[in-house]
C-alpha cells in the first residue's frame, strides 16, 4: 500500500513538473527591450547603439534585425545564444552601415526571442519586440565670447548632409550681449545651396534653390545692452530641403551651406567689428555610368 502511494507522489510530481515547464514556456517572453545610455537618439553622425532584451525564461536563442523605419524589409542583423540558461542578451550593429542626416534618419531594431524546446508541446515559444532609434550628423559650431571689440557672445552652426536623394540643410546661431549699457548692432547671414558638379573636372554645372527658398537668410538689429544681470539674447536659424528629381550619372552632386555673424558697437564704425564664421559642403557620390 505504501509503495503504491509513493509511485502515485512521484507520478503526480512528475506530471506537475511537465505541465509547470510547459505552462512556463507558453507564457515566454521578452519582458525589457532597451537600448545602451538610454540612448533612442543619436547626435554622432552613426547608430552606435547596442540593444538589450530580457527574457522570462532562459532563452534559446535571440534573432536579431534592423532597417530604416519606412523600409518594408529586415535586414537580419545576427542572433544571441542563450546556452539554455542566460535571460539577457544585446545586439550591436555595424555602426557606419547606418549613418544619419541633418533632420535625422530613423532606424528601428528588432528582437525575436526563442525559448527552449517545449518537449511537451514539440515547439519552441517565441516573442518579438522593438524600438526605433533616430540618427542625426553633429553640428558644426563655433563661438567667439567677445573682449576684442565687444562684449558680445557668438555662436553659430551649419550641418548639411544627404538623406537618400534630399539635401538637409540647418543653419543657426545666436548672439548675447554682455555689454553694460551699450547697444550693440548683429548681423546674421546664411548662405546655401545644392548643386551638381562636372564629371571630368568636377567643377560647378547647376544649381538647384531648394523649392521656393531663397537660399539665404540675412537679420540685421539692434540688441540692448546686459541689464538686471541678464544679457540681451536673440537666437535665429533656418532649415531646408531639397529632393534631386532625379541623377545624371558619371556627376557627383553636393550641399553646402555657410553662416557668418558679426557684432558691432552701434555707434562705432562697422571696422571695428567681431565676426565669426562656419562652413560644411557634403557630397552625394556619382552614379556609375
């Protein structure tokens, strides 16, 4: 009677482990998808970025993929072992395969998660999960903080780049006014452009003004002088766009954009000026012929 009761615990014991492993498994999954630093923003000018799942159960093995957001297909990134006992796993791609752009190129990647050998069901269980990370170029700034001619504080900026077919363009800067009392008169001029080159010499064949744009912007005014220990600021900027209808090959096409601000006393003559200045011109690569 006893040995009967004993095979009965055991079997019971069995069963419950077999129905707890496949109950378990079913409800598999990724339980934390994130990305390194916190990061789902990218100011390097590359996806340096390293993924991160956690699982609720040792996984098999994770698959992992990446594309730009709006494209229709995955390009398979890799895959993570779990060795039937880790619950986390990371993915970092290539960096330079994905680059970004002045209004920044979004990028989304993806986890697909498998968990061990379900023996009572003969499958494995799986989970997806995802996030997208935007990639931007960095700015080119520089500053000038005055004691020459003013007490001005200068910064400007330009970043120009190609996303895809379309020229990105930013220019910006600002101008604060640390003098005591006296007015200062700034300038801001930003210059840009998008233009095809010759194939042989590679010297300037046609440009394009994105859309209706001028292609430059010009303020010039007056800023009052630092009162109630605040200085007087303004702050201006612009961006601007344009999609290449279409590439003529064997050219290579560019972007390019510069940005000047000055600062005078008004009441002094415009020699006695400080200035500071930034440039970047991007290519697009030709097409073969």
């Amino acid at each position: 009677m006893n040995s009967f009761k004993i095979i009965v615990i055991a079997v019971s014991i069995a069963f419950s482990f077999v129905i707890g492993i496949s109950q378990s498994q079913a409800d598999f999954e990724i339980e934390e998808m994130y990305p390194s630093y916190g990061g789902y923003y990218d100011y390097s000018g590359f996806l340096y970025n390293t993924a991160y799942v956690k699982t609720s159960e040792p996984y098999l093995v994770v698959d992992w993929y990446i594309k730009e957001k709006d494209a229709e297909e995955y390009e398979y990134g890799g895959y993570s072992t779990g060795d039937n006992e880790k619950t986390e796993a990371s993915f970092s791609p290539y960096s330079t395969d994905y680059p970004g752009s002045p209004f920044g190129i979004a990028y989304t990647i993806k986890a697909v998660a498998y968990s061990l050998y379900d023996e009572d069901e003969k499958k494995h269980h799986s989970d997806t999960d995802s996030y997208d990370v935007t990639v931007y170029t960095p700015l080119i700034t520089d500053s000038y903080f005055g004691g020459h001619n003013t007490a001005a504080e200068m910064e400007v900026w330009v970043d120009v780049g190609w996303n895809g077919m379309t020229a990105e363009i930013v220019v910006g800067g600002y101008v604060k006014n640390w003098e005591l009392d006296k007015t200062i008169t700034y300038g801001f001029n930003g210059m840009y452009r998008v233009g095809r080159l010759t194939k042989i010499l590679e010297q300037l064949d046609e440009i394009y003004i994105p859309g209706d744009d001028p292609g430059s912007v010009f303020i010039s005014a007056e800023l009052p002088g630092f009162e109630n220990g605040v200085p007087s600021t303004a702050w201006m900027g612009r961006t601007a766009s344009h999609t290449l209808g279409n590439r003529v090959p064997g050219h290579k096409y560019f972007v390019e954009a510069q940005v000047t601000m000055t600062a005078h006393r008004t009441n002094d003559r415009r020699k006695r000026q400080d200035e500071v200045q930034v440039e970047e011109r991007q290519l697009l690569p030709a097409l073969r012929d």
